[in-house]
C-alpha cells in the first residue's frame, strides 16, 4: 500500500498541486457546488485541528470508513 501512495503522492506534486498525508479525517462535505447544485467544486475536510479546504479529496481508508466520511456528502455513495 505505500508504493502506491507514494506514486500518487509523486503524481499530486507533480501536477503542482497539495497532498496531506496521515491527515485524521472526521468527515468530508461539500462547500461549493457547480452552477446547478449538482457537483461539488470544493469540498471542507474536518479533522482534530480543525478544516482544511480542498479542491480535491482522496481517501485511503477501508471502505466502511469512507463510507462514514462521506456520508454528508453524499448518502447514495455513502451506502454503495
């Protein structure tokens, strides 16, 4: 599992962007949605320390956790 998140991590800086490894998540929601209200375009990450704005999430955590994690944001995804 680390390779992998090691690639994705390189793939992340490479594209210019931020990545925060070993992040505790508490939940993720959405804070701004595209023109219809359908898709999320930025989303706010809870954790212990606080929110952390992102145009983007990635979690890698068993299932059942992100399940808990994105249950705000999205229940159909949250229960698939």
């Amino acid at each position: 599992m680390a390779e992998l998140t090691e690639a994705l991590e390189r793939q992340v800086r490479a594209a210019g962007a931020d990545m925060r490894l070993g992040q505790v998540a508490l939940g993720v929601r959405s804070i701004d949605r595209d023109v219809r209200g359908v898709s999320p375009l930025r989303y706010q990450v809870a954790t212990p320390n606080g929110e952390l704005d992102a145009d983007g999430v990635i979690l890698a955590v068993p299932a059942a956790q992100a399940s808990a994690l994105v249950r705000d944001l999205d229940p159909d995804l949250a229960t698939t």
